[in-house]
C-alpha cells in the first residue's frame, strides 16, 4: 500500500446493491475462482476428488470474501448414485432430487413437455387480463405485444424447443388480445395470424413468428459449438455424442436421456446450409466434403473427380504442398477426363493459399460473418415467404 508490501486487511464497506461496478466486481471474483478450477483440472486435481474441489472453494472464499451459504447448496443425482451421503459429506449442503429448477429453467424435466412451459403460458394469460381493463388502440395492444408477450417464452426458448401446443396456445393469447382487446363479446380476426406474423415488408405487423424465434435461439448453440475451442461445455457434447466430423456430433437417434442437445442438433442441417467455411490453417476443413469455395461443394460440382480421388475425407492442408495441389487417383486417366481435370484444377486454383489460425464457419446472413439471432430470424422468415 502506498508503495510498500503490506498484509491482509478486511473491508469495512462494501459496494451498494444496483452499484455499477457491483457486476464488474462479480466478474472479477468468479474469474478467480475459474481460473483455479482450471488449473487444478490441468493438474489432474479434480479427477474423482471432491476433496480438492472443496479446498478449491474454501481458498476462494478466504481471499475473495465471498462465503457460499451451504444449507442453501444441494448435490443432484442423475439417475442413481449410492454413495451420495458420502459424497454430501464432503462438500456439505443438502441431496436434492430432479426435476428442480435452477435460475428459471427446469432441471431433469422432460425438455419437449409442455408442462415446463406452464408458467409462460400462465404469465402471458395474466397480463392479458391485465390488460384487458384498459382501454387501448389497436396500436397499442400491437406495441404490448411486441415488446412484453413476445419476449416472455424467449428465455425458455434459448434452451428448449417450443411445443406446437405451446405455440398454438400463446399464438390464441396474442391473436384474441390484439383483435378483441377488452371485448367480451366474440370477435373476428380480419386477417389470417400468418399474414400478421411475417415482417412490414410482405405487409405484416411484425409480430414474432414463434416456431422462428424458438429455431434461430437453438442455432445460436450450434454457432457456439463451432467457436469455442476450449469450452467444458464442448468436451462434455462430443465426449457423450462423438464427432461426425470437424464440425458437429454425430446425429442422436437414442430415445433415451436428455433430449436438449438432441433438438439443437436437429437444426444442423439447416444452420449448416446458411454458412460457408472461411480457411486459415486448413487443418480442420475437408476438402471435398465441406463447403469452403465460393462455387459450392467440390463433391457435388465434381463427382467425377471424386470417385477417381484416394483418401476422399483429407482436409485441405492434406491436399496442399509448397508445389500446389496434390492428390492421388486409383486409377490412369483417360484421354478424354485431362480435360475436365484441367478445368478442376483451374476452379480451385482460385484459392488464395493458407494462412495463421484455425479454420471457422462464415455465417453468409451477416457482414462479418457471424451469427445473429435477428439475422438468422429474418433469414427464417424470408425461406417461408418464398
């Protein structure tokens, strides 16, 4: 202090609730407390020692001042643990049972249940009765639903796919609410709910399309897989799942376990088709299989060539040497194929070479190439209008 090392000294007061710097200050402290998770992980600390992972916290709580409130910890276990007292014994708090739920999501409940979404549902039909003791313009009933009842499932719909009942629920609220408003009596819609729900520029209002809002909320998950090379989260998915490719798992058929993953999955094809790969290492694109020239996919413009190709799934630093492209036919070529494998040659002869860092994806709806919700949405909605 002041220049000069000085001991441990406690704060007398601290920052105020709603404080600004009270989130800055969070950040700061649970950083610390990632980085020595890490670094015990690293160590191999934590394989089957919940020993360390309590040492871990009591350290944290000694230098930070931040004290977890144990009797409000619980443990949970997934499908049957029997040694679970032994373990609550180690880092203390309670045993907990699923389904539960945690920061507003459910926990071990069926993701595609519609019983999840009841206090949505239940929340939307509240402030509908709200707000049917006012008196408001056809406008204003748009703008209420616009900026509270459309944005009311979309926490629930970042993690779970919405039901069609759902949606067909919450699309009668919305739909009674903007034509009927405080009416009693039985109203009439003037125009079809899916000439309401597309954008103003194929003459709609602008209200979301929920079945949209719930598929480009799930590919934003798809966009976080592919960009995040050191993720826990990542190394759980393909250690479960195992890689189809470089890209994405493999697809979950199994009927059994949990299903969120499993519906974030089933949009890959869809995600996959608005992107393209932009190259820098060519370590993790393959050369024939994935989409990184600006023609299209080489397997598809060249099958020729590919059923004459050894080794079809190298990447394309495989395939290129210091002295250009190189690749091995199974067989001679005939007269009359020179000719189209020169012209293969000149397609892929536009490429501008490798450079530093690993390959990424290039979503095509954005400039810069990444993911949107509100662009993916609009890209949505546009594939439905044509």
């Amino acid at each position: 202090m002041n220049g000069s090392p000085v001991g441990f000294f406690s704060a007398k007061r601290g920052l105020r609730q709603e404080d600004p710097l009270s989130p800055f200050l969070f950040l700061l402290a649970m950083e610390g407390l990632n980085n020595m998770i890490k670094s015990a992980k690293v160590r191999g600390w934590l394989r089957g020692q919940l020993e360390m992972l309590r040492v871990i916290l009591v350290l944290f709580e000694g230098f930070s001042g931040l004290y977890i409130n144990w009797r409000k910890s619980h443990l949970y276990p997934i499908t049957e643990v029997h040694n679970m007292e032994a373990l609550n014994a180690v880092l203390g708090g309670e045993i907990g049972a699923l389904p539960t739920s945690y920061l507003g999501m459910p926990l071990g409940a069926k993701s595609q249940s519609y019983e999840i979404w009841n206090n949505v549902v239940e929340k939307c039909e509240m402030k509908f009765t709200r707000w049917k003791s006012q008196y408001l313009s056809r406008g204003g009933r748009l703008t209420l639903i616009n900026s509270v009842l459309d944005s009311l499932p979309t926490y629930m719909m970042s993690v779970f796919p919405i039901p069609k009942s759902v949606i067909t629920r919450l699309d009668k609220i919305r739909r009674k609410f903007f034509w009927q408003g405080n009416s009693e009596s039985k109203g009439y819609n003037l125009v079809k709910w899916d000439a309401v729900i597309v954008g103003k520029k194929h003459g709609g209002l602008k209200i979301r399309n929920l079945m949209n809002q719930s598929k480009d909320l799930l590919m934003k998950w798809l966009w976080k897989f592919n960009n995040e090379e050191q993720s826990y989260r990542k190394e759980v998915i393909e250690a479960k799942y195992e890689e189809e490719d470089n890209w994405m798992t493999k697809e979950v058929t199994t009927p059994y376990g949990v299903s969120v993953w499993r519906s974030i999955r089933s949009r890959w094809s869809e995600f996959k088709a608005n992107t393209k790969i932009k190259v820098r290492n060519g370590e993790k694109t393959e050369f024939w299989k994935d989409v990184w020239h600006e023609a299209g996919r080489l397997e598809v413009l060249y099958p020729d060539k590919y059923s004459l190709v050894s080794h079809q799934q190298k990447t394309i630093v495989d395939h290129l040497t210091p002295q250009g492209w190189n690749f091995i036919f199974r067989r001679q070529l005939n007269d009359w194929e020179i000719q189209k494998v020169a012209d293969f040659f000149n397609t892929i002869g536009q490429f501008n070479g490798l450079e530093g860092g690993q390959d990424i994806l290039w979503w095509k709806g954005n400039r810069k190439g990444s993911f949107k919700v509100g662009c993916a949405y609009k890209w949505l909605n546009h594939i439905n209008q044509l």
